[in-house]
C-alpha cells in the first residue's frame, strides 16, 4: 500500500529533487505516493507544513532553524533531515546598474570580489553624490539570499542596511521587477534568475557558488513530531530523495529534468531558462563579450560534494548571520536549538545503510577546502569541497563567538 | 475606560470578497474598517492605517513582502505578531482551509481577534461556496446548450421530434453507462469534425 504524503513547494529548480522523485517513479518505489502542491509564498508553505496540510516541505534551509527559535508565527518545531542541493542562486542586476558598476570599475563576470569591488566604488561615489540609493531585492528574510547577499556586500565594503535597501518580493515578480526600474537588482533562486536575463531586464554578476562555494540553499523540512511517529516513512523518503539526487545530478538527464521541471504543473517556465542552473551554462554573457567566463560548473549541485548532507555547521552559519543582522539574539541555547534542526543523524542512519557515502562528521570547518578532496566517510569514497568563502574567510562552527564577534560592526 | 474595536485592514485583490468580509465586519459594528485591493505602495498604506488587525487571502503572493513590513514596523516600536492563537490549532486549521490568514498586533484581547478571524473565515468560505455555485450555474447553462444541439442533430439525421430525438439521447447514455450530457457532447463534437454542425 501507498503511503501518501503533501508536500509544499515554490516553483525553484532547486525543487527538482522533490519532483523528479515524484516523475522518476524514485518515491512510488518506496512506497510513498508524492502530491506535490506549488505555493505562491514562503509563508503558505510555513503554515501548512505547522498545521499539518503539509507532511513534508521544500524549504529554505533557515525557515526550520527561524521556526525553532520562535521567530515565526507556530511553535511547532521542524527538522530538516535532509538537504536538497547546494547553490542555485545568483545575483542579477539591471542592465543600467551593470553599465555604472563597469565604468566606476571593469571587473570579471562572476567574480564575486570583483564585481563586489566595482559596486562598493560606485555605491560610494552615489552616497557621497546624494543620489538615491540603490534596491536590491530578495525573497524572504529567512532565505540564503537575504544572507548571501548581506554577507557579498558587506566583505565587498557595503553596508546593507544603509548604503543601499533590501526588498522582498515574490520570485516571479522579481524580473518584471528588474525591468520597470522598481528595484536595480536581485538575489535569487533558479530559474528567476536566467528569466531576468531571457527578458532583457539584466545580467548575472555572481552565481551564490562563486560568493560561497558549496554552499547550503533548500532543505527538506518535517515536523519534528511527525518525523518520530513516522520514521518508516521518513526513511523511505530519504531514500527515494537521495536516488531523486543522483539522477538529477547526472548530466545525462539534466535536458529530461529540464522539461520535467518546465511543466506548467512546475515552474510553468520554458526549459531553456531552466537549463543553464543544471549545467552550469550562465545566460548572457556571450552577449555582452565575456564567453570566457561562462561556465560555473557548481551553479546548483543537486548531488556531488554530499549536496543533501545536512551539515550542522551550514544551520550554525545560517544562525550567525541571524544573529550578525540582528533577528535573534546570541546565546548558548540559540546556537544549540539552530544546530539540532539539522538532522545529520538521521541522514546518516538510513542512507549508511543502504551503503552511501556518508561523511562520518556532523559538521566541518566552512570556507577550509580551496579544492576538491576525499574525505573519511561511512563507506565508498566521498568526495567534498572547495567550499571557500569569495573573502577567504573561515567559519569554525567551533569558534562560533568568535566568528560572530568578528562581523560586529 | 471603554476599550474601542480594533481597526482592520483588509488586503485582497479579489474585490468583490473583499466587500462582502467588509460588510460582514460592519455589520458586527466594527467601525474602522479599511480594504485593500492594490499592492503597489502597500508599506506606506499600512504605515498610514496603522491596523490592529490585518487580514489575508493565503493565495496573495506577496505575503512574504507583507511580513517582513511587518518585522520592519517591529524596529518602529509597532509590534505585530503573527495569527491568532499559537495554541489554538484547530482555528488555524480552519482559518487555513478557508484561504484566510490573519496578523495582529502584540497584546490584543485574544476574544477580539477570534471574533474577527471567525466572521472573515465564515465569509471566505461564503465567498467560495458562491463562486462553486457560480461555476455549477455555468456548467449546467452549457451542459443544456450541448444537449439542446445534440436533440437538433438527432432531429435532422432522424427526421424525428424533440420528444424523440431526447428519448433516443438518454437511452443511448443508459446503455453506455455515461452521462446525456457526455454523450451529447461526443455527437456534437463528431459532427463538427465531420463539418456537420447540425444546423
């Protein structure tokens, strides 16, 4: 018999674990039948995964954590025991911005310290001038977009809550958004990104895997109670994801996935714009005489370097910048209570025992590998990083005080 | 000291529900009352109404946008939090169903906001209910129009009545195990695509 279980999403590539396991048949193996129900807000999916309409959501990966800190509307408390890929953000600015930011400044597509170079130049020059400041747009404060993109400007010099304004908007508003002038740029997710680029209103300037490489974006999120009165199922979930993961990494199936994803029961947009997060293609660029430079091979990473392995010190990071912009206070049982949403213990149980390779660590030293290595894991070889930060800086989720304490102003 | 009713701001696109859960609050005797159908400025209009209460529809995309106004306004000694009761699930559950979400401000009477969240919960789901009905009404118009086609097609093709033509009509559907209405349907569509349109 088929279990059924709903499950909350927002029409992202960075979805495509949850509906490829659906399409692929991955789930129904398992037993479990998949309704996939796309929500229009962050907030739908917050709700009806607490009241239970929803057994199981697509989650940006600080919701569970700003849920359990009592910082949203439910005290239901929520586990991610499971990560749905690595990357696929990016910052796409307007047309003009692009222009002004390369006369203050030539700088490299995609190169996040230079493009964050010639931005805090121009940005500078505008504050110093009195000109208006500059509207980035993100889609929601508990999102790897609002903090990538605070920590972007703020190693590259720019203070985000002053030196420009930060907006949220809904990811399909973003481009048209972009187009009419209403903000000069945005952080999001695949594919608004490459929609932007497709319509005109802008260019890709840095992907989130050259601002943090390797770095946390979704996780599958369930309510705690749920996980343990049905761990079977929660098992057989993890399973048919991480099989979902493997497929959709593989390069061979990215044009199927692409239309997959394309459907208008989906992300209802055309396979070309979905395409370039899956093969690392950037959009664009070839246009505007940098061909060179687009290519970002890491741009969303589904299932390489353990993309679904919730490392606990991705949650404390997350947790920091919370704390760096003033969400949460910092204490001792904040940082236990961020930690404990991620479930690597769970992970590791279920997928160590159909032979995966699973690191045996729950966290690692953020921004430590500047290249790919091999690294101790339950079984076959496991392969991780880099995972450098664009600045060079280090996060030991060990020296969580100390990391916070650096980024005081 | 008589406390007044909390003022309610309204924020859905779809007019006509927002007018009926309006009325519906008036008619309770709330006097500040104030709609929202356009999102463009939405910040400065709530800045301006500063609502105790704010209800809406959970399909509104920028709900998102919405709460984090709602965070910014916290950082100017405005406190709002968010739904009705953490611990009444049951409320939420129905408040959800019904594709209504409400926001209040910090250390508003509990009773209040429940009687304002029940009676936009009632009239969403009023509201629903009408536009099912609607969309039955619709339906059942063209449902009669397919049938009124197929009984001419059968008229014509069998040089019969309409008493006839309709008999023949059904027994067709009781033998098929199908509805008329399908089975109308299949005749009138055949015979367009074999460029009779029965007239």
């Amino acid at each position: 018999m088929m279990t059924e279980l709903s499950a909350g999403f927002l029409p992202l590539t960075d979805s495509a674990i949850l509906i490829a396991a659906k399409e692929r048949g991955f789930a129904s193996d398992e037993g479990i039948a998949l309704n996939l129900v796309r929500e229009t807000s962050w907030a739908n999916v917050r709700d009806k995964l607490a009241v239970g309409q929803f057994e199981i959501a697509h989650a940006l990966a600080p919701m569970p954590i700003a849920a359990n800190l009592g910082l949203t509307p439910f005290d239901t408390r929520l586990i991610a025991p499971m990560a749905l890929g690595l990357g696929g953000n990016a910052i796409t600015v307007s047309n003009r911005l692009l222009a002004d930011m390369r006369q203050q400044q030539p700088f490299t597509m995609l190169n996040a310290r230079e493009a964050g170079a010639a931005l805090a130049r121009l940005v500078k020059a505008g504050l110093t001038e009195g000109r208006k400041r500059l509207q980035f747009g993100v889609v929601h404060p508990f999102s790897g977009h609002n903090f990538e993109l605070r920590y972007w400007l703020s190693a590259s010099g720019i203070l985000p809550e002053s030196d420009i304004e930060i907006v949220i908007l809904p990811p399909p508003l973003m481009a048209d958004a972009l187009a009419a002038g209403q903000i000069d740029g945005y952080c999001v997710g695949e594919p608004w990104n490459s929609v932007g680029v497709t319509r005109g209103a802008g260019q890709i300037i840095a992907t989130k895997s050259s601002i943090w490489a390797s770095s946390p974006e979704k996780v599958l999120a369930v309510r705690e109670d749920w996980a343990e009165e049905n761990a079977a199922t929660l098992h057989a979930l993890l399973r048919a994801l991480y099989r979902s993961a493997e497929w959709c990494g593989q390069a061979e199936n990215h044009a199927a996935l692409a239309d997959m994803l394309a459907s208008h029961h989906y992300l209802a947009q055309p396979a070309g714009v979905i395409l370039p997060a899956l093969d690392g293609s950037i959009l664009g660029l070839s246009d505007i005489g940098e061909p060179g430079s687009a290519a970002r091979p890491d741009f969303f990473q589904p299932h390489s370097r353990a993309a679904t392995f919730p490392w606990q010190s991705h949650a404390l990071w997350f947790y920091s910048q919370m704390v760096r912009w003033g969400y949460v206070e910092h204490t001792s049982d904040h940082a236990r209570i961020a930690r404990q949403t991620f479930r690597p213990d769970i992970y590791r149980s279920v997928l160590a025992a159909i032979d995966v390779p699973v690191p045996s660590a729950n966290s690692k030293v953020e921004g430590a590998l500047s290249r790919t290595i091999a690294v101790g894991a339950s079984s076959r070889a496991l392969y991780l990083g880099p995972d450098g930060f664009f600045d060079g800086a280090i996060f030991d989720p060990d020296r969580l005080d100390a990391y916070i304490e650096s980024q005081k102003p | 000291m008589t406390e007044r009713l909390p003022s309610v701001l309204i924020i859905d696109e779809n007019t006509s529900r927002a007018s009926i859960i309006e009325a519906g609050l008036s008619a309770a005797g709330h006097t500040r009352v104030t709609v929202i159908n356009e999102m463009h400025g939405i910040a400065a209009k709530i800045a301006r109404h500063e609502p105790d209460v704010i209800v809406i529809d959970l399909e509104n995309p920028n709900r998102d946008m919405l709460e984090s106004i709602f965070q910014l306004s916290r950082a100017v000694k405005r406190p709002i939090a968010m739904f009705v009761d953490r611990s009444d699930t049951e409320a939420m559950q129905s408040a959800i169903d019904a594709g209504v979400s409400a926001y209040v401000v910090d250390g508003l009477r509990q009773e209040r906001v429940k009687s304002i969240l029940d009676m936009a919960i009632s009239r969403f789901n009023a509201f629903s209910r009408l536009e099912r009905e609607l969309e039955e009404a619709r339906g059942a118009l063209e449902e009669r129009k397919v049938i009124d086609q197929a009984k001419g097609l059968i008229m014509k093709s069998r040089g019969v009545d309409e008493a006839t033509a309709y008999k023949l009509l059904r027994k067709a559907a009781m033998n098929g195990n199908r509805k008329i209405v399908d089975v109308a349907e299949s005749l009138v569509m055949s015979a367009r695509l074999l460029g009779d349109e029965g007239k």
